[in-house]
C-alpha cells in the first residue's frame, strides 16, 4: 500500500483500513455489492447517525476524506446556559 497521510491498516481487522478525516475515525473496507462492483466503503458511526463514502481505490477515498466538510463545533453547556438565560431576560417571562 502506497503511504497516505489519513489513512492507515487496520490493527485489529486484517484487510481493513482505518480513516481519519476532521478529528472523525472512519472504518475502510472492501465491498462487493451489486451497485459499487469492486471498490472501498468507508464508514463514520457516531451520535450524528452513520456516514458513508464510497471511492474505487485507496488514493481516491484519501481524497475524499480530504473534502469532507468540516462539521460545525458544538456549544459546550456554558454557552447553551447562557443563550438561555439571554432568552428569558429577552422575553420577560419570569
């Protein structure tokens, strides 16, 4: 396998392959359905629900990777309670 930067053996699944995208951890493995005929699935479960990339070779799905559009940080509790309370001072209910 020629070396790419994001994406790497698997340690723990012979013949799979693990990608890496934006802090996200993908799973790559070969697939042989009757739609994608011989090419590589890469797969990302997380809370957001499954995410899935398809590509015919390793360097094209490194690329892929690459593209993927940076998911947006989440609000951390401190800022989510302070929306709130600006919300119920803009309001005037209390």
């Amino acid at each position: 396998m020629q070396n790419l930067h994001n994406i790497e053996p698997s340690g723990f699944h012979k013949g799979q392959y693990t990608g890496y995208a934006h802090g996200s951890v993908y799973r790559i493995s070969r697939t042989n359905s009757s739609r994608y005929s011989e090419t590589w699935r890469a797969e990302r479960r997380t809370g957001d629900g499954p995410y899935t990339l398809y590509a015919a070779t390793l360097q094209s799905m490194s690329v892929k990777l690459e593209t993927i559009p940076r998911r947006p940080q989440r609000a951390t509790d401190a800022e989510i309670r302070e929306e709130l309370r600006n919300e119920v001072t803009n309001t005037g209910d209390c």
